[in-house]
C-alpha cells in the first residue's frame, strides 16, 4: 500500500463534546427534542442533512438549511476546539511520512473546518491533502473518495481507508479501495462488517503495525464492491 486515506471525527480525532454540543444547537434551530448523549452518539459520523431529516420525517430544504446554520455557528465559535488527536495517531501519520506514504484526509466534514482542525492540530505537515464535503454536506463518501483517488493519482488497490463508520466502508468499496475498520471510532464492528468490510484494527498502533509497517509488501489487488483478506 502507498496511499493512505483517513476519515477524520472518530479516526483520527476525537470531536464528540464539541459535535454534540453544536448538534444540540441545530436540532434546537428545526424544532427536534432534545436528544440525550447516547442517541446523539449514534449520529457522529453522519451528514448534517441526514441527521435532521431522521430526527424530523419529511423536514424541507428550508428548515435542514437553517438547522445546518445554526450548527454551524456553535460548531465555529466553540465546537471546533473541543478536538483531540486519539493515541498513537500522531506516530502513524509520522512514520507514514517518514515511509515517503502519502496520507489523506477524506472527510464528510465540510472542508473548510476540516482545513481548520488540521491546523489546529497539527495535521497539515503529515497530509498529502485534504478533500471535505461542500458547505451543503450533500457529497457522499463515495463521493469525497472518487475526488481523493483523482487528486492523489493513486491507484485504488494500492489505497487503504481507514474510518469509524459504515460510510467509510461504503464509500471505499465503491471506489476499489481497501477499507480498515477504526474500532476505537464511533461506529460498531458489526455496523462496519455490515458495510463489507473485513479488515480491522483496535487502536492507531495496531493499524501502525499491520499497515503501515507492511506497505512495502506486494498490495492485494481488489475489484470494486470487492474485499480480499491480506
């Protein structure tokens, strides 16, 4: 493997206190109840759009865009820096460097506040690039993967993407590219599995070991909607 693509909020960060927070100011703006923490959970990962329509059946355009504003004003002044690295991410992304890997950021997340939180955290002198979602938060992860395999160059059976969610996995698979489930994430192995993916990896570490340390190994050449086993 030479090309490596990350999702962001639960693989690479943990965003949940600030998305919360900010999801709770949106749903406020459409009209929804307030959801407790646990039901909350269950949407991270998830389009903005996606979130208000399932918390509000048959919501219109107008609504969805004033709920995705209101989001966004608590996401920008607080939300945005409630963002912490997970361990051993840091010492992936370096020795992906120092391998002469490149890395991606591949996000849902609108591209401009993942441009930010990568600066924030330090990201940018590890990544190859970034490609978010427009402000909208209607692109795919099919989508965002299609635009990131275009940007790189790089060849989709020798790209592996890690994420925490079954759109990670979709949006791969589509692509031809291998995805590696994030079980420190937000989502389930089952949800993963469920999504077709059949490699995984407990921590950032461990997907360090068996990954990054191996890409100099000959790359399993899938099809796409097709997964092989290393």
């Amino acid at each position: 493997m030479a090309n490596f693509f990350f999702d962001l909020d639960g693989t690479l960060t943990d965003s949940r206190e600030g998305l919360f927070s900010a999801f709770r100011a949106g749903l406020a703006a459409i009209g929804a109840p307030r959801l407790p923490d646990l039901a909350l959970q269950e949407f991270l990962g998830t389009p903005l759009p996606q979130i208000f329509a399932a918390v509000s059946p048959g919501i219109g355009p107008a609504p969805i865009a004033g709920g995705i504003a209101a989001f966004r004003r608590a996401y920008e002044a607080d939300g945005i820096f409630q963002n912490t690295l997970y361990p051993g991410v840091e010492p992936m992304l370096d020795m992906l460097r120092q391998r002469g890997h490149s890395a991606w950021l591949v996000t849902s997340k609108p591209e401009p506040h993942a441009r930010r939180v990568a600066a924030l955290l330090g990201l940018e002198t590890y990544l190859s690039g970034i490609v978010g979602a427009g402000l909208d938060e209607t692109d795919t992860k099919t989508d965002l993967v299609a635009r990131a395999l275009d940007l790189s160059a790089a060849d989709p059976a020798g790209t592996v993407m890690l994420g925490d969610r079954s759109y990670d996995v979709i949006g791969a698979r589509e692509n031809g590219v291998r995805p590696v489930g994030a079980l420190w994430g937000y989502g389930s192995k089952a949800e993963l599995r469920a999504a077709g993916c059949e490699l995984f990896a407990a921590s950032a570490q461990e997907f360090t070991d068996t990954y990054v340390l191996a890409a100099t190994r000959v790359p399993v050449t899938i099809q796409a909607h097709q997964v092989s086993r290393c």
